[in-house]
C-alpha cells in the first residue's frame, strides 16, 4: 500500500508536505495526479535551484548528457556530487598530510638541515 492509498489520505500527505495549517495558501492544491512520474526516484523534492549557464556550457551539457544518455538535470547532479567528492578527498588528503607532518616534525627538520 502506498503512502496515500486514498484521496483523502494523499491530500492529508500533500498538505503535511506543504506546512499543513502552517501554510493554509497551499492547503488543499496539491493533489497526487496518478500516472507516470515527473521526477526521478532520487530527486530531493522541496529543494529547487536555477542553475545559469551560459550558451557554450548549455551546449556542452546537453552533448554530454545526449552522449551518456540521460537527462541534463541528472548530468548536472552528477557533476555537483563529482564536485563535492573531490573537494571532500582533497580535504582528507590535507588533513592527513598535516597529521604525518605533525608526527614526524623532528624527522623533517632534521632532513632540512
């Protein structure tokens, strides 16, 4: 049984989903529409952004994601978690790189002499 297994029930969801009472102008206007899904599975419903891009980068997105068969929006999400992986890997190299040199001080000023 799904979530919302009657009318009411998934209006009840929606509205829990909008603030419920907390937002009474979105109170009874969202409504589960049956059919196929506008979103993939793992998009983060409730968090929205405007990504500009300029000609050249639209273009080379949409090669991109044409070539690897899949939406622009899912190239680009891969590209900010690519981003943010490598950034926290350089972290944790750094990190590390800060430990050994802390550990092994003496040694490397030794070595400089």
């Amino acid at each position: 049984m799904s979530i919302a297994s009657t009318a009411s029930d998934c209006n009840l969801h929606c509205n829990k989903l909008a603030g419920g009472t907390a937002n009474p102008r979105l109170r009874g206007k969202l409504m589960h529409r049956p059919g196929p899904r506008r979103y993939q599975g793992d998009t983060i419903t409730g968090m929205a952004m405007t990504l500009r891009l300029t000609e050249d980068e639209q273009a080379a997105l949409r090669q991109r994601a044409e070539r690897e068969g899949i939406s622009m929006q899912d190239a680009a999400r891969r590209a900010v978690r690519d981003y943010v992986a490598r950034g926290e890997h350089r972290d944790r190299v750094a990190e590390a790189a800060e430990r050994v040199k802390a550990a092994h001080a003496e040694a490397l000023r030794r070595l400089g002499e």
